[in-house]
C-alpha cells in the first residue's frame, strides 16, 4: 500500500491509496462518518481497473482530518479484531 497526500490544509485533506479497493474504501468512509467532526468523508475511484483511490476527509476544524482518518482506521482495525476473534470461537 502506497500512500500519496495530494492536499493538506487544516480541514481537508485528500490522499491517494494505491493497492486498496471499494472494500476497504467503504468502510473507512463509514467510520469516517461515525466521527462528529468530519463534516465529508468519501472516496473516490474514477475508473475501477486503472485508477487509485482518493479518500477525502473534511472537518469541522476541531480534528484534523488527518487525525480523523486515523482514529478512523483504528476503530476500523478494531472492530475486525474483534469479529475474527468471536468468528474463530464460533467456527471452532
């Protein structure tokens, strides 16, 4: 995963994420919209087969936007800790 910022002001920021797809994409945007100050988190994927996604996350300027996507991605990480541990009690 290569990670590209091609704007950072202090409450937007957009980045590009080569090597992930709408999987991953969506659910950071829903995270992303779980948070009271992001004002906009979206991705966008001009063309699915040649195209790197850009995430795009504004604040209300209380969080940065970077510090939003990484409270973001760390719920995330959370989360699916949690459900492989209660899958794997459950499948075993």
């Amino acid at each position: 995963m290569e990670i590209k910022i091609l704007d950072d002001k202090k409450s937007k920021l957009i980045i590009e994420v080569k090597g992930i797809d709408h999987t991953l994409c969506n659910a950071i945007k829903s995270e992303l919209l779980s948070d009271k100050h992001v004002k906009v988190g979206t991705y966008s994927i001009r063309h699915p087969q040649i195209s790197i996604p850009q995430m795009i996350v504004e604040t209300d300027g209380e969080e940065s936007p970077r510090m939003a996507l990484i409270n973001a991605v760390q719920r995330l990480h959370k989360n699916n800790s949690k459900f492989v541990k209660e899958f794997l009690k459950e499948i075993r």
